[in-house]
C-alpha cells in the first residue's frame, strides 16, 4: 500500500497527446526512491502560447528533446503493474493514454487499472474547499514549484502519502 508511483505531464496544447514533459514519482515503503523527469519534443513540436503561459516550456526547450514513443521503454519500465496517483488523475491517465495512441503504443501493455488514484478527489472528500495541487501543498506546508512536472508528481507522491498515513492512523 505504501508502494506506488506519482506521475504528471505538461502538454504542448490543448490535446491531450501533446505531452511535453513528464515528471514521475517512485515511492517504496513509504519512500521517494526514485525521480524521473524528462522533456518531451510533442507532435511536430507544435506549442499553443496559453500551454506555454502556464509551464513555460517553449519549441526551444524540446526541439531537440526524444519523443515519447522514443522515451516509453524507460516511462514503461517506472509504470507497469504500478499502483499509480495523479493529482487530476483524469488529465494525467489520458496524457498517457492519447500519447500511447498517437506514437500506436499499447496502453494495455502497462497493465494499469483503469482508473488511477487521485490526490484532488481524495483531499476534496477531506473538506479541503480548493483541492488544486497549489491550495493543497500550501495548506499541508509541501514544497511546489507548479507546472514543474516533477515538482506537482513530488507533491503529488507528499500528498498520497500524507493520506496513507493517516489512514493508518485511523485504523
């Protein structure tokens, strides 16, 4: 239970297959044991400017980047069979989903669940009146340089793993 991987994408634009960077999580008995975090040149390179606006990641920054279909044998070997968490998991699984499907990879071979666990879902359900990733790691005081994909899948593990203990505790 305390084994699981936290993952975030930026895109490039506004479809979901644009994924231009990714940060991903390992966490092992309740520890960060590995950080993964790469670049991704996205379809033709193509970025919209409010894409850019929010992450900062510019044509410049990837144009010389792999692509995902290039990066997957590592991205796979961090999921697979995994337990893993996004803060929005809905956006983040379909990233990876669409992305999959537009370099014709098998989503089914990552042997995930269809539905991923979801730190915004899990902390609006603990009362928390804004469950952005921001509002959440203010509150709970953890350390996050926003649409940075490592630093929200960091906080995103932090948050999860908050959530974890405290189950324990109540048990």
């Amino acid at each position: 239970m305390y084994n699981y991987v936290a993952i975030d994408f930026e895109t490039a634009t506004g479809y979901q297959n644009s994924a231009c960077a990714v940060g991903i999580v390992t966490v092992e008995n309740g520890k960060i044991i590995d950080e993964f975090h790469t670049l991704i040149k996205p379809p033709d390179n193509y970025y919209w400017q409010q894409n850019i606006n929010i992450h900062g990641i510019r044509p410049k920054d990837t144009e010389k980047k792999s692509t995902f279909a290039e990066l997957y044998p590592q991205i796979k070997q961090k999921l697979e069979s995994k337990v893993v968490v996004a803060h929005n998991e809905s956006f983040d699984r379909n990233v990876l989903l669409k992305t999959m499907q537009h370099y014709a990879l098998n989503y089914n071979d990552l042997n995930l669940p269809p539905k991923w666990e979801c730190t915004v879902k899990i902390y609006r359900a603990k009362g928390f009146t804004s469950a952005s990733l921001g509002n959440c790691c203010n509150i709970l005081d953890i350390p996050l340089n926003h649409h940075e994909a490592l630093s929200d899948a960091r906080a995103c593990a932090k948050l999860y793993l908050l959530h974890l203990n405290e189950l324990s505790t109540n048990c």
